[in-house]
C-alpha cells in the first residue's frame, strides 16, 4: 500500500492533494516531502547562527514540534475515518502504520479498539507490534488496551511475555512500588518473567532504596535459573552503598568480584568499606582494602579509617590498635577525629565505662610494646573521653593523672573531661581540671574550655562564676559566640535576672543574629516563673489567733522551698517587696546582716510605707498611725504588707512627672485627660529618664494615689496595693486638674473618646499615606523591570487605596479635628467668661466699698493737707536763702594748690632722666656681654613717676640698685 503512496509522492504536492484515499493522507502526513524538510532545516541552522543559539537544540526542538503537527493532523484523519459510514480494515490498518511510525502507543490501542467496534479484527502481527510499541514506550496503560484487545481478539497471548512487558515498562517509568507488585502477582501465579524484566526490575528497586527487594528479586532470578547481566550488579552494589545494606552489599560484591571476576570503581570500594564500618564486619573491610592495594589504588587515610572503626566495632582491640599504628607509621590517624570511632565505644553504661576503660587500656599499653605508634596522648585523649562522657567524670579526672604519666597532657585532655562534667553539673571536677591545666600544666585554655565551664557553671544554684569566665574569655581575646549568649540570655532569663537584657544587648553589638524567639523567651519567661500569691484568706467568727500562726508556718515553709528555686525580681521601682527581696538577697549569696532591723527602722520613720496603708482611706491611715504609736509593736505589724512603698522616691518622681507634664502641655482641653496605659507610656522617663520601656502597672498605682491625694489629679480607676497585671477597664481615665475641679465628669469621658477617635484616624491616614508612597515606588520599580502585570496590579491597589480608603478617613479626621476645634473654643469661651464673671465680682466688691467713704469729705481733708504741706516747703526756702558764703578764698587756695602739684611731677621727672643716665653708663663683666641701656626694674629699685618722692636719699637709693660685677 505505502509503495504505490510512494509513487503518488514523486508527482508532487498538487497531484497529491486530488487523491482522498485515507493510506495516501496517512503517508502524506507521515513521511513530508524531503526536499522541504531539508529547505527548512536550513533556515532553522541559519537562524540558530544568527541569534547565537544551539543548532541541535534548535533542530531537536523543530523536530518536536513537526512530531506534535503530524500527530495531530493524523487524529484529524482518524476521525474523519470513525465517522465515515463504512470505514475498511484496510483504511484502519493505515492509520494504525501510520501512529506506530510515529511511536505513539496510546493512540494505536485507540485505533484497534475502533477497528473492532466497526466489525473488523486486527491481525496478530499488528497486535504484537503495537504490544512491541507499548513496551518500548514504556506504556503501562498501553500495554494493559492492547492486551485486552488480544484476548478480545482471541489471539494467543503470552502472560509471562505480557507480565514482563508491564514490569519493564513500569520499572522504566520509575514506579517501582508498581512494578513490584505486578512481580509477585506474577510469580504467585508461575509465569516465566524475562531478563530483561528482571534487569529494569532490580535495576529500579535498588535505585529507590529498596535493597532487600533487589536481593530477593536477584535471588528468584538465579532460582528461576536467569542469569542476569554485570550492570544489574552493579546497580544492586550501588544502591546497597547508598543504603547502606549489608546484605545486599556482600551479595553484589560476592558475585561481582568471585563469579564475575570485575574490577570496581574505587566509589564502590569506600561505599563498601563505610557498610563494612557500620555493619562491623572487619573481614569484609579487610578484603577491600587488599582487593584495593592489588588493583593498584594508592591507599589513603579514608580508605584505613572505616576498616579501624570496623575492628573497633568489633571490639577487636588488639588488632585494631595494631592498624592504628600501621596507619600512623603511614601518616594517617593523627587528628582527633579519626579515633571518633573509639571514643563512641568507649561510650557506655557508667556502671561499665570504669572496667572497660582500664581493660582497653591495658591492651593498647600491650600492643604499644610491639607498636609504640598506637599509644600516644591523642589516643588516650579518645579513651578519657568516652570515659568522661560515660557519666564517670571522677574516674576520668583520675585517670587524667595516672594515664598520662609518660606522654604529656594537651588542652584536648582537660577538655575531654570538661565535656564529661557538662552534663553532669559537676562545677568542682570541672574547677580542679582547669586548675591543673592553668597552673599544674602550664597551658593556655582554649575557647572551647572556656565555653564548657560557663555550660558547667550555669545550671548551678549561684551561676556568677558563668559571667566570671565570660569575662575572662574576652580578655584572652576570644569572641563568644551566639550559642554561649544565648545560654546565659536563657538561665538569666529563667531567674528574671537583669544582666538578661544586657547580654541580648551584647549579642546584638558583637555582630549575632538575635532570633525572635529568643527576645520572646526573655519578655515572657519571667511570668512563667512568677509566684503566684495565694487568695485572701477571711477568717470566721470562730477561728482564732492559732490558724494564723499556722497560715504564718506555711508561708515559712513556702518560702523555704522557694529558696531553692530563682527569685523574680522586684515588681516595681517605687516598692520593695520585702520576702522577694531576701528571697533575691539569698539566692546570690550576699545577704547583708541586720536587714530585717534596717527595713523596720525604715518603716518606723515613714521612709518606707506599707502598700496597704499607703493605699488605705485618710480615716484609716490616721487608725495606723495612732495603733503604732500607742499600740505595741506586735499588735501594730500584725497584718501589714510585705509590699513597702518608698515615699521619698514617690515624691521626687511625682515632681518630675508634674513637671514634665506642665511641659507638654498646650491644650489643657485634651492634654489634661488620658487612660491608665497613656499614662504609664508618656511619663515612664520621669520614673527612669533613661529607659524607654512604659512604667509598671504598680508604679502607675502608686504615682496616681500620690497625685489624687495631693489634689493634682484625679482618675476613675480603682487604685489597689496589688493591681492586676493589665491595666483594667478601657474606660479608666486619668485627669490633671486645679483645684476647682477634682472630679472625672462625663464630658471628660466624652472628650476622651474624640481624642482617641482623632489618633486612630490619624494612624490610619499615616499608615495609607505610608502604603500609597510604598505602591507607587514599586510600581516603578516594576515598570523598570519590565514586570507589567506587577505593575498594574499595585497602580490598581493604589487607586482603590486613594480612591475608596483614603478620601474617606482623611475626610472622617477632618471632621473628628473640627469636633476637637470646637470642643477647644467652647472651653476656651468658657474659661474666658469665666475670668469676666470673675472680674465682674471683684468690680462689684470694690464699688461696694467706694460707696461706703463720703467723697465731699474726703475732698475738704484733701485741700486742708495740702495747705499745710505748701506752707511747710515755704519756710524751709526761707530758711536756706538767710546766709550764703563767700567762694572766692576757696578758688585761690585749689589753684594754688594745682601750682604745686604740677611742678613736683617736673621735679620728679627730671629724677628718672638723670636715674636712666647713670644706670645706662653702668658695664657688666664677667662671663656674660656687656649691656646698656637694657635694665630690669622692680618696684624697690626703679619708681615711676607718680610714686617717686623728692628726697635724696631715695634717689640714692635708686641709683646703686644694680650691682656691677
């Protein structure tokens, strides 16, 4: 049929396309015309240069494509044939030529199942082609319609043939759960499996990892007497290497080195020798290593370890001990790790580690007479640490002294027996190895000795020595790393030690990452450990003074128990509560003496208030006060609290809070109101200026109580010695007031809730505004990247943003902001009228007076005392014109006076002159020049001119002031 369609084709396309037989369709679709195939594998080459790309790549692409369009013009040709009113066998036998030229397995079993829904029955040799086909392709589904088209058929079929098939198939697609399972149904069934099924079968186990099944499927091979190939053994051994499966590992190697006689891959030969090691087989790793040297690969150190930690698994400790020398007589073995090995068998139960230490030793100081390279302090480093990390620190720390008689002591050996005292707490072993090691053996500690004796130290009761070698460790110029910080973040953490806080800080500043969960286990690990206080007790009337005292012995015992377990810290920085602080005191060992005797000296003189009474009514304050100071002192203490509130520090606190609240204020309307946990976040600096954390919830109680009885403040909350941990209602208002007004109205209220309503809209608009900015950047990022449909996606966000959102919150502040305006110039308004109803009353209280004097008679006193005052003035002018002296004796005398003053200051210049002139003419001789004119003048030798008399003698005096020598 296809030779006379290959005649038609030498005519050419067009005469091709008058024929409408379904075979030449078929070979048209099939087999193109190959001159322009060539035609268009040119153009393809030419394009590929130009553009720079892979010509196979290229190629292999076209031929895909073309294999896709043939595959589907052919299904239009198929069903055209299916709705044609009476299609030949000979049409379907075309088509099915045609999809088996193609490869397409899938539609073949299409075309046999129409062939036989339209009366026609397909040959045996078309069945066992397409079967061919299925199985090629690797089809199970193929396979599994043509198999059913066969017995639908009545053709004689193959069931182990067709077994086979699916298992190869299955096996070549990877399913090997699948194809296992179709195995064993057909071996419970008896069917003969081929080779090759048996091959892929193997070949698909061992690669998943399932190297039991390989074995079993290897073995059923050879009972079934098929002899499979060498590369399914090799698949088996490096599967089994993978998996480390001894079984399956000495069953390939078995036959591939003793039947096959093959030469392995040295990645085969380490993969057996690592399933050796683990499997503990000496004899097996032993073989290799020889198979190895006698197949010429040069030996190296990780072809010698495994075979070592065989027979150190094995507990052949002679022989092992004995390679161990061979491998250091060829420079192997000298670093620690390579005896890892050693120290996980020496790693036992502590009630055996002791015997089989000693028995270990003995026999590597046997072997070392014959091989003195087995015995060296890194092997017994190996033997010290599994004996220490076997719980046996004490024997470890002795034998530390008595093993190393002959071979010197490394840091390594101390720090063998550090990492045995980690966990086991043991500070005092740990103590005395780094003694020895600083000043019995003279060496310097490592980091890692440093890192283990804060591991020791911290899980102990007093952990301070965990920050002593912290510090130490720095000194020495070792860096901490972050696992070091986060141990000690964690055991102060637990204890609610500050230094918590300060080694996160120094965590932080040392370069480490700080995870979340970490600051998390800080903030609420606290809280966790918090005692929690036991409920009010409320005697009845019949109870008496005995279940006091034996409340009073279960507190002893409660603390007593606690003593063993870290204190919290103080609740707050106002209060001392005073077992929490002997509690703290305790637990780091520094208790000072008379502590009790201070705090009630303390209290005796009010430094120190009980919370209770501090936050007790007036009436009863003043009850207190009087029952401690008539009452004796037993009865007074009886039932105050172990809470005490510092007043000192109360009022300089409140000072700065009052002043820094003045401050901030400038609308008294909004600035003057605010809830509980705005109170403790705007002024927790005026507790602590130089934290930024809000104060604590019994600070707050206290500072409120000290403001609402100063009459500065008032608030609606209800203030508590022992306030919860949150703050309480929302609606707990805190209101700075005057005198006037020492209450919390529901305007307040009211004002309060447009204030908060104002700072929400406000968030919200700055938060949209913030998003709005964010869309816009990324939009034209994402336009520079050439992201279009990112960039449309965030400009519509940013539109319904702007557009829905925005608008209508920015309107919604708008008009919330002239709510507030209002409320303002309302309460403005209202103080203003209020200063003029103020002024109008002192108006009034001062005409009222003025009403009271006679203004007639006040006018009268008015001129009379006037009269008399200006008859006074004029007879005190008479009285100073009656003498007036004579000035001109008084001129005469000051002139003459100038007269003589000027001519001394003459007289006392022509002094210096003639004093100049004779010191001038003066020599110097000796070892220095001679010099004139240049003099120095004190104040006793040389007197200037206002203060040089005129007498002789002083000008004598001046002139042998300078000695000439």
């Amino acid at each position: 049929m296809f030779l006379g369609c290959r005649r038609l084709s030498s005519v050419g396309p067009r005469v091709l396309r008058q024929y409408t037989d379904i075979a030449a369709q078929v070979w048209q679709i099939v087999h193109p015309s190959e001159y322009s195939q060539i035609e268009q594998t040119k153009d393809i080459a030419q394009q590929a240069r130009v553009q720079g790309e892979d010509i196979g790549e290229r190629l292999r692409a076209d031929h895909k494509q073309r294999h896709q369009r043939a595959v589907l013009q052919l299904d239009e040709v198929f069903k055209g044939l299916r709705s044609s009113t009476a299609p030949s066998a000979s049409d379907f036998s075309a088509v099915l030529e045609g999809y088996q030229t193609l490869e397409s397995a899938g539609q073949c079993v299409h075309v046999l199942q129409a062939m036989r829904a339209a009366g026609h029955r397909a040959t045996a040799a078309q069945l066992g082609t397409a079967l061919s086909l299925a199985s090629s392709s690797h089809s199970a589904a193929a396979i599994v319609g043509v198999g059913e088209e066969m017995r639908a058929c009545g053709v004689a079929l193959d069931d182990g043939a067709y077994d086979s098939h699916m298992i190869a198939s299955l096996a070549a697609r990877g399913a090997a759960e699948h194809a296992y399972s179709v195995y064993v149904e057909a071996r419970q069934r008896h069917r003969a499996i081929s080779r090759a099924a048996y091959s892929q079968l193997v070949i698909v186990l061992a690669d998943a990892g399932e190297c039991d099944l390989a074995a079993e499927v290897l073995r059923d091979a050879s009972a079934a007497s098929v002899a499979l190939a060498e590369p399914t053994y090799r698949a088996l051994l490096r599967g089994a290497g993978r998996a480390m499966h001894y079984a399956a590992y000495t069953e390939a190697y078995s036959h591939l080195t003793a039947v096959v006689g093959a030469q392995l891959t040295e990645t085969d030969y380490c993969a057996g020798l690592a399933v050796a090691a683990r499997a503990k087989d000496a004899a097996l790793a032993a073989a290799i290593v020889r198979r190895m040297r006698g197949a010429g690969y040069p030996l190296a150190e990780y072809h010698m370890e495994p075979m070592f930690d065989a027979l150190v698994g094995a507990k052949r400790w002679p022989a092992a001990f004995r390679a161990l020398a061979a491998m250091r007589d060829a420079g192997f073995a000298t670093a620690p790790a390579s005896l890892r090995s050693l120290t996980r068998a020496l790693t036992v139960d502590h009630q055996q580690a002791e015997q089989l230490a000693d028995s270990v030793y003995a026999d590597l100081v046997s072997v070392a007479r014959t091989a003195p390279r087995a015995l060296d302090t890194t092997t017994l480093n190996a033997l010290l640490l599994g004996l220490s990390l076997s719980g046996c620190v004490e024997a470890a720390a002795e034998r530390l002294r008595r093993w190393y008689a002959e071979f010197p002591r490394d840091v390594d050996s101390h720090t063998a027996v550090l990492r045995g005292c980690v966990p086991r707490k043991n500070m005092t072993v740990a103590e005395q190895c780094l003694a020895l090691c600083i000043d019995g053996d003279r060496l310097e500690p490592t980091k890692t000795v440093y890192e283990l004796m804060i591991d020791v130290a911290l899980p102990q009761f007093n952990y301070e020595d965990a920050f002593v070698y912290l510090d130490a460790m720095k000194v020495h110029g070792f860096a901490p790393d972050w696992r070091t910080y986060a141990r000690i973040v964690k055991r102060c953490a637990v204890v609610r030690d500050p230094r918590a806080s300060i080694a996160l800080a120094e965590m932080r500043s040392a370069g480490h990452v700080v995870p979340p969960a970490l600051t998390d286990f800080v903030k609420n690990a606290g809280r966790s450990a918090r005692h929690s206080p036991k409920p009010d007790h409320k005697p009845d009337d019949n109870e008496d003074d005995l279940d006091n005292e034996d409340d009073e012995e279960e507190d002893e015992e409660d603390i007593l128990d606690r003593i063993n377990k870290p204190p919290v810290d103080m609740p707050s920085a106002l209060t001392i509560d005073r077992r929490l602080l002997t509690l703290r005191l305790v637990f780091r060992g520094d208790t000072p003496m008379g502590l009790d005797s201070v705090i009630d000296d303390m209290q005796r003189t009010g430094v120190l208030v009980p919370a209770d009474d501090y936050f007790a009514p007036a009436l009863r304050r003043w009850a207190s006060w009087l029952a401690a100071r008539l009452l004796p002192q037993a009865i007074a203490a009886r039932g105050s609290s172990s809470v005490l509130v510092a007043t000192a520090s109360v009022q300089e606190v409140a000072t700065r809070l009052l002043a820094a609240h003045r401050a901030r204020v400038s609308c008294p309307l909004t600035d003057n109101i605010m809830s509980v946990d705005d109170f403790r976040r705007t002024y927790g600096r005026a507790l602590a200026p130089d934290s930024k954390a809000p104060m604590s919830i019994v600070d707050a109680h206290v500072l409120l109580k000290y403001l609402v009885d100063t009459r500065h403040a008032a608030t609606s909350a209800q203030l508590m010695a022992h306030p919860p941990e949150t703050t309480g209602r929302g609606t707990d208002l805190v209101k700075f007031v005057s005198t006037s007004a020492l209450a919390i109205t529901d305007a307040d209220f009211a004002t309060y809730q447009v204030l908060c309503t104002h700072r929400m809209l406000a968030h919200q608009v700055s938060v949209l505004e913030t998003r709005v900015s964010d869309l816009d950047a990324e939009v034209r990022q994402a336009l520079c990247r050439q992201q279009r449909s990112i960039a449309a996606a965030r400009l519509r966000l940013k539109r319904h943003i702007e557009s829905n959102i925005l608008t209508k919150r920015v309107a919604a502040l708008e008009t919330v902001e002239r709510v507030l305006l209002q409320l303002q110039q309302t309460r403005s308004d209202l103080q203003l009228m209020q200063t003029l109803s103020a002024g109008t009353t002192a108006l009034r209280a001062l005409n009222d007076e003025a009403k009271e004097i006679d203004q007639d008679s006040v006018a009268d006193a008015w001129e009379e005392e006037a009269m008399r005052a200006a008859e006074l003035g004029a007879a005190l002018d008479d009285v100073q014109a009656v003498v007036v002296p004579d000035d001109v004796d008084v001129e005469d005398e000051l002139e003459a006076l100038i007269a003589m003053d000027i001519a001394s200051k003459v007289h006392a210049n022509d002094d210096v002159d003639a004093l100049a002139d004779s010191i001038g003419k003066v020599e110097i001789t000796g070892d220095t020049a001679s010099t004139t004119g240049d003099v120095v003048a004190t104040s006793d030798t040389v007197a200037t001119a206002d203060t040089v008399t005129n007498t002789d003698e002083q000008q004598d005096n001046n002139r042998v002031a300078v000695p000439a020598e």
